[in-house]
C-alpha cells in the first residue's frame, strides 16, 4: 500500500521536473504581491533555478530515507509545568495595531460577500 | 595586537581594569571607525555601560566570570529584550524584542559587554551582506569589497577591533564564509549544541548559532558559554558539554587529516589553490597525516541546500503578514493587505527564496524537489560519516575566493557558489570553522585579502575541532601577519 503511494509519487514527481513555472500562482501561494517586472524577472530566475537543480535527478535515491534532521531527536518533552511568559503589553507593543489586549486585524469574517 | 577574551577576562577579574573602562574604550573606538566600517546597525551604548558596571558589582563581589568585561556585538537576527532586532529587513526596521534569546543571555550572565547589533544580509539570507536593506558593511581589510555574510557586520566588527567577540548564526556558511573574509575565527558547533530560542527563524533544520573571535581559544571560551540543552528550544541536544577552552591541544601528532578528492582546488586560480597546499603541509609539519577522502554526493551539495533552506524559509517567514509583527500595509481586504506588506517588506533576495521553496512544496511538486532533496541529503551525511573512518577531521578552503567588490554577483547563483564548501558539511550538521590560513592579492586590487582554512569533526567532536585549529593557528599566525586598511585597528 505505501509503496504503490510512493510508486505514484515518482511517477507525477518526474512529470514535475518539465512543467514550465506559473510564478503568478506562486506568489499567490506565498501572499506575496509582485510587479509585473518582477513576475518576469522571478520567472527567468526560478526557470534558471531548476535547471541547476535539476541535477539531483542523476542520484537513484529510490530507497533513501529522507533527512528532516541530523542528530536523531526523537518525541523530546517536558514537564507540563507552568512558567512566566512574555509580558502581553511588551509583545503587543511590537504589533502593527493593537485592540486592548488583542492583535487588531482588518475584518475577515461578514466582509461583503 | 589587541587584547584577547580571555586576556580582558583575567585583567577584569584580577580588577587590574574594570568592565566600565574596557566597555568605555571599546564605545570609542566604534565611533572612531565604524563610519568607515558600518559593522553596526543599533549601537548600544547605554546599556553597555549600564552592564558594565554590573559586571564590575559582580566581580567586586568575588565572582570570577569566564567572559568579564568582554566587548561583544550580536548579530541582529538574535532578540535582546528592550532593542530593535531588525534581521537587515524593512519589514522588522522597527520591531522591539520582548525578550532575550538564550545564547545572548548566556553571555550577557557570564560578563560579557553588549556593544551593538550587526549587520546581516536580510533574514541571513545572502553570502555578502548586500541584501541588507539598512546599511553597507565594508571589509577591513579593503573598503572596496565585502565583509562576506550573512553575518557580515559580526565578522567586521571583530575584525575591526570593534568588538573582542561576536555572535553569528550559520545556515549554510554564514559564520565561516564571512570569518574567512576578514581575517578572524568562525565556529559554527554541531547543529543543536546552542539554543536558538530568540534566534529569528531562517531554515530549522540547519539554522546554528556560533561564535566569532581573533583567536580559536576565544571562539572556544565563547562556546563553552553558549553550548549545552535549553528548555526553550526543544531541537536543542541534551549531551555533556566538555569544556574546551583550556583543554586544547597544540601539536597534531597522531591526527589524521582527510583532503576531500571531489574538492579539488584544480578549479581555482592558481594563487589561492597555492595557500591551501601550502595550509595543508603546515598541518603536516605540525605532525598530521594527510589522508585522501572522498565525498561523492557533496557536488550535490548545493542545488540539496538550494530546495531545502528556501522551503523552510517561504514556512518561516510566513509570520510576518502585518498582523504580530512590524510593518504592515493596508489593503481592500485581509489577503491584500498580507500580500502588500510582504512586497513592501521583503528584499529582492528573500522574495527569490520564498518563491523558490514556496514552489519546492507546492502540491505536486513536494516529492519531485523537497523530498528528493532530504534524500540527497541523507547520501551526503552518509558520505561523511565514511570519510570520518579514515580520518580525524577534514580540512578544506572555507570560501571559494577571497573577499570581493561591491556589485561583482549580479547572478544569484554565482552568490549561492561562494558557499560551496560550506553548505555539504551544513547539510549534514557537523561542526566547523574557519581559521585564517594566508592571503592573496585578487587580480582586481591591490591589497591582500585573507583567505580561510576550513575544518570539520564528527558530530559533537567540538573539542577536536578546536584543538586542531588552534594547534595550526598558534603554529602559523597567519592572521597577524595581515594589517586592516582601517586606521589604527590594531593599535
């Protein structure tokens, strides 16, 4: 079962490696507003960009473990006791607006729809 | 020569010179010479002062501290409570840390004297501290070129005698790349062995903070102060940390040194492929014997890093979206206004590195970029874990040139190749250093520019690292026999 997922993974993944860059959606992904010089210069760049790491393909890491870190912690925990935490107004201070004790947000919910 | 840590610390706790006094010279001499330098981007002289005379308190009271009196500078991607901590960026230019981070707080206890917060390409983001949106740092040792980065102004600030020791934070080279440009010691300690609570977040799984200092016993006093597990930052290891500052050895008799094939120096100009035959034979002479390693995957190295730290980073720097921290721009609506503050407040190279691993985890594109990546990524940690059975360490260059002018790395990845030594050993989390090794004169100047030797150990073998460097250091004395353009900064 897991190995038929990860078969289907290789298979869209190689696909990926081709797909020209819609660095348009990319930046909406990343709620990053961009010019239009700079949806131009980016794409150049990202398309610049994977044909150098496109050369990771040469490796067969078929049966690789990934890495996410390299000194092998494992469930580290501690002691659920309770400690003095950041003074609210001092973190608040630090906020583009504040609302009482509250981060203050433009409306989200009942905006016209 | 200046003063060294560990000289300043004897003097202040023998009270032969008090804190206040050595805080006070040290305050005079920045403004005496960080127009010209721009290591600093928040001067902290108040405070200084202010922790200076507590340290004195301390000392009169007969506590012996093991960094009394020490002028220090922080890098400004680390939170001290009270102070701005700007990350280079316009998004945070004004943004006041309501608390300290660990490893700040662990020097500021062991008597160290806060000078200023540095100068960092933005969000450690860059090899040259140019992508700083709030200042120019200049090299030292030529005003012309880069102090090397991210932690540029770090490395400028010790290397102009504006401070004794600094912090920096290394992802991919960040604390080695900018040490081998200015002429001083760079460590970065094993990943995990310093908390990073209060270090502003770049890529998690191979961000590390380490020191700078003249001397490698210095960078090693630092250390001893620094490492060891932190409640507050669960990635922190929780191993005995041996002390090494005074335990460190000056021969290399019996140490084997691995020289990696696939790292050849063939591709380099001749004149700096020459310092680094000729560092290895020193080693030699010291009593080591050179081994020949190989490392096949770490020509994978860089387009590996290139994947994993721009996605760690397009979900790190998620937070700043005009809502907790900083800047914020309005806009018709919530998205509008995220999308407006993050293009106001990031520079041209985080947006470059949010756009990329932004995509890297994109739905459909995760296995074909991030998860390929982590598994080169286990190869290469592999590659080294067999290199280290022949081998007691491994040395190479720390840079792939010497420091260079302003504006000569248009392209970004003729930027990413600077760290192209550093950047396998981050990938696989080991501890190195940059200690300087010799000079040449670029074919574009006329001064000569330091050069820095790179050693790496096992994980959590810091006190052998320190040990081999300093053995080589106290044998060369290369960083001595270069003098910096700045007026007077060794008098």
């Amino acid at each position: 079962m897991a190995l038929a997922a990860e078969d289907a993974a290789c298979t869209f993944g190689e696909r990926a490696w081709s797909m020209p860059i819609d660095v348009r959606y990319v930046a909406k992904l990343a709620r990053l507003a961009l010019s239009p010089d700079e949806v131009e210069s980016y794409g150049a760049q990202l398309t610049d960009f994977l044909t150098h790491v496109d050369a990771l393909r040469e490796l067969d890491t078929q049966d690789v473990p990934a890495t996410a870190q390299v000194i092998h912690a494992r469930n580290v925990g501690r002691e659920d006791a309770v400690t003095p935490c950041l003074a609210r107004d001092e973190v608040l201070a630090g906020a583009p607006q504040a609302y009482g004790s509250y981060f203050r947000v433009p409306r989200i919910i009942g905006a016209e729809e | 020569m200046a003063q060294t840590a560990m000289e300043i610390a004897a003097d202040v706790n023998a009270r032969r010179r008090s804190a206040r006094e050595v805080t006070r010279e040290a305050l005079a001499r920045i403004e005496r010479t960080d127009g010209d330098v721009g290591a600093y981007l928040t001067r902290l002289d108040e405070f200084a002062l202010e922790h200076a005379e507590g340290v004195d308190a301390r000392v009169g009271a007969g506590e012996t501290l093991p960094l009394a009196g020490v002028p220090l500078a922080i890098k400004d991607n680390m939170c001290v409570r009270g102070t701005r901590t700007t990350c280079g960026s316009k998004i945070l230019a004004d943004w006041v840390a309501p608390y300290t981070a660990t490893a700040v707080l662990r020097l500021l206890e062991a008597g160290a004297i806060p000078l200023g917060k540095t100068n960092l390409d933005e969000f450690a983001m860059g090899s040259s501290c140019e992508n700083s949106a709030l200042g120019v740092t200049r090299n030292p040792y030529d005003l012309e070129r880069v102090p090397g980065g991210s932690s540029g102004g770090s490395a400028a600030a010790v290397a102009a005698d504006e401070a004794v020791i600094a912090t920096g934070s290394d992802t991919g080279g960040s604390i080695r790349e900018p040490a081998a440009f200015c002429n001083v010691v760079g460590f970065k300690p094993t990943y995990g062995r310093v908390s990073r609570y209060g270090l502003v977040a770049f890529a998690s799984s191979l961000d590390q903070i380490g020191p700078f200092a003249r001397t490698v016993e210095d960078a090693a006093l630092v250390y001893d102060v620094i490492a060891g597990k932190d409640p507050m930052d669960a990635t922190s290891v929780d191993l005995p940390v041996e002390p090494t500052a005074r335990h460190l050895r000056d021969d290399l008799n019996g140490i084997r040194v691995g020289i990696v094939r696939e790292f050849t120096t063939d591709a380099l100009p001749a004149v700096v492929a020459d310092v680094y035959s000729i560092a290895y034979r020193e080693l030699e002479k010291l009593g080591a014997t050179l081994v020949d390693v190989s490392l096949p995957t770490a020509q994978y190295g860089l387009a590996t890093y290139y994947l994993i730290a721009p996605a760690e980073c397009s979900s790190n720097l998620a937070r700043f979206d005009g809502v907790r921290y900083g800047l914020r721009v309005n806009g018709s609506d919530v998205t509008e206004m995220y999308e407006k503050t993050r293009a106001a407040g990031f520079g041209a190279e985080v947006k470059r590195r949010i756009l990329i691993g932004t995509y890297a985890l994109s739905s459909g594109y995760y296995d074909a970029y991030y998860v390929k990546a982590q598994k080169v990524r286990t190869l290469i940690a592999a590659d080294f874990a067999k290199a280290f059975e022949r081998c007691d360490v491994i040395a190479s260059p720390a840079a792939s040139s010497p420091a260079f002018r302003f504006n000569a790395k248009s392209d970004p990845y003729s930027m990413y190749l600077m760290d192209y030594y550093t950047i396998p050993v981050s990938l696989a989390g080991l501890p190195s250093l940059s200690v300087p090794c010799g000079a040449v004169i670029p074919e574009d100047g006329t001064r000569p520019m330091p050069m820095g030797l790179q050693l790496v150990t096992p994980l959590f073998e810091e006190r052998r690292l320190l040990g081999v460097a300093n053995a080589f250091e106290k044998a060369t004395q290369h960083a001595s026999k270069l003098t910096p353009q700045i007026a007077g900064a060794r008098a």
